[in-house]
C-alpha cells in the first residue's frame, strides 16, 4: 500500500487475486464475501467505531460506579438503578443507549460506504472486469454490512456483561414480569436480544447500501442514512403522526425488552422481522436496479 492510499482501500492486484479464478460461482462468491469482511474489520475506521461502542457500556458503568460511591442513589434512565443490584442489567441498558443514536450512527458509516467507498477510489471497476457479477457483489456488500450489525450489537452486549461483572455484584436476574431466572437462562435471552437488535438494523443497512449506489461520495451516503434514521425515530415520536408508526423501520427496535419476560413475547420479534424484511427487499430492490443500470466502467 503505497503511503498516499486510503485507510482501508484494497490493492487492486491482491483484489484481482482474490476474487477472479476458476472455481465454482458458489465458491467464488463465498471468497469475495471472505475478502470483504477481512478488509471491512481490519479497517482503522472499523475498529474504531466497534472500539466506540465498546466504551459505552463502559462508561455507563463506571458513571453508576462512581455516582453510587458518592452516595448517589443510582436512579435514571429504565434499567439503570438496578444496575447497582445486578451488574448483568449493564448489558440491557447499554442496549437501550446505544440503539437510538450509536447503533445507528456506525452502521450508516458502514453502510453507506458499501458501494460509494469503492467508487471514490477507483476499485469498483476492477472488481466489475472479474467473473463476480453485479448482483453478487452488490449482495457480498449487504452481507458484510450486515455482519458488522451482529458484531457492533455484539460488541455492546459482551462488554456491558464484562464491565457489569467487573464493577458490581452479579447474581440471578429479575424479569419483568417478576420471575427470577438464572445467569445461563439470561445469557441466552441476552444473545436474543443481540440477534433481536440486529435485526433491526437490517433495514437501515438497506437503505444505506441503496444510498451509497446513488453516488460516489461516501459522506453523503452516510450522511442521508444517519439523517433518516433520526427522522423517522421523530416522527416515531409524535402522536400526531401514529397512523405512520407501523411502516417506520425503527418502530419496533425497542422491543427487544419483551425478551425480558416470562414466558417470552415473541410479537415484537416477529412484526420486527415482517417489517425489517419488506425495507430490505424494497430498498435492496431498488439498490440493485440502480446498481445494474449504473455506469462504473467509463
């Protein structure tokens, strides 16, 4: 990589290298999609906005830590004050923090620079002159943004269990709905949770990816998916504005706290998923008729 070059860009040889040859239209793909996820995590820009969202739960801990030790009473937000109680609620409201603004900021990072990153610094043409095809890279791009969902989701959730651990007493969890239930029960309804807040994203990757096909500015792809995304947890907010709720992809990404009962509530999961799945196949639909039609190789 020549010291001019952008953080995070791929050589165009070891691109070629990697992603033309002779072998199977299966096991091709499945090589692009294994280049894409290792250039998409071992980017300075990556591992800082995963390092981001792991300081969140931290610093949330260390706030209860310090403000509890000063004789503060540990109340606020939902969830916070029985941080002092359990330090595995640090996990769950981490969540409930990061969902609403972080979650979203660094996805619309990523997934607005899916397409649109490559076209600012050349690279997508010469990933077009190999046997991948349009549709299968426009589909390898979707799949490596959404792996970053799980993991940046992931990365919330294992360093609010780990900082909760550190700093507080842990012990059986208290439901919402009243029953108490064990740490391995609450380890898997926290992974649910993870699974339940990715799929939420899934969406917003969408319409991120169908963005970044519309220029070459990777900024302005980011930045009209992170504005979106605000917008409609807005006008998720104004009861003048309810008869739009259902239709608004970020109505139900608080739901995961249904998780959190017993017996579990599965209808947030499942209106969640319905919703989630129709903006991927609307805006995938239209990020792939943009994508085939676009003029890359002139």
């Amino acid at each position: 990589m020549s010291p001019a070059e952008p953080v995070g860009a791929r050589p165009d040889a070891d691109r070629t290298a990697d992603e033309s040859g002779d072998g199977p239209r299966g096991g091709l793909g499945l090589a692009l999609l294994g280049s894409e996820l290792a250039v998409l995590f071992r980017r300075v820009r990556t591992i800082a906005l995963l390092g981001a969202l792991a300081l969140i739960p931290v610093l949330l801990a260390v706030a209860v830590r310090v403000t509890t030790a000063d004789g503060g009473s540990g109340r606020g937000p939902a969830f916070l004050g029985d941080i002092t109680q359990n330090g595995l609620f640090v996990s769950l409201t981490a969540l409930t923090v990061a969902i609403p603004l972080f979650l979203p900021l660094t996805v619309g990072v990523v997934a607005g620079d899916t397409v649109a990153g490559e076209a600012s610094l050349g690279t997508l043409r010469y990933l077009l002159v190999t046997p991948v095809g349009r549709v299968r890279l426009l589909l390898v791009k979707y799949a490596a943004a959404a792996a970053f969902c799980l993991a940046a989701t992931l990365v919330v959730v294992v360093f609010g269990a780990i900082a909760g651990a550190a700093l507080f007493p842990i012990g059986p969890v208290t439901l919402l709905s009243g029953q108490t239930i064990g740490l391995g029960d609450y380890a898997l309804r926290l992974l649910l949770m993870a699974l339940y807040v990715t799929l939420s994203l899934l969406g917003l990757s969408a319409i991120g990816l169908f963005a970044s096909t519309l220029t070459s500015v990777p900024v302005g792809a980011m930045a009209a998916t992170i504005v979106l995304s605000t917008v409609a947890q807005i006008v998720d907010a104004l009861p003048q504005l309810d008869a739009l709720d259902p239709w608004l992809f970020t109505h139900h990404w608080l739901g995961f706290a249904d998780l959190m009962r017993d017996p579990i509530s599965w209808d947030s999961f499942a209106a969640n998923a319905l919703l989630q799945a129709g903006y991927v196949a609307v805006f995938g639909a239209l990020a792939l008729g943009r994508f085939t039609t676009k003029d890359v190789l002139s």
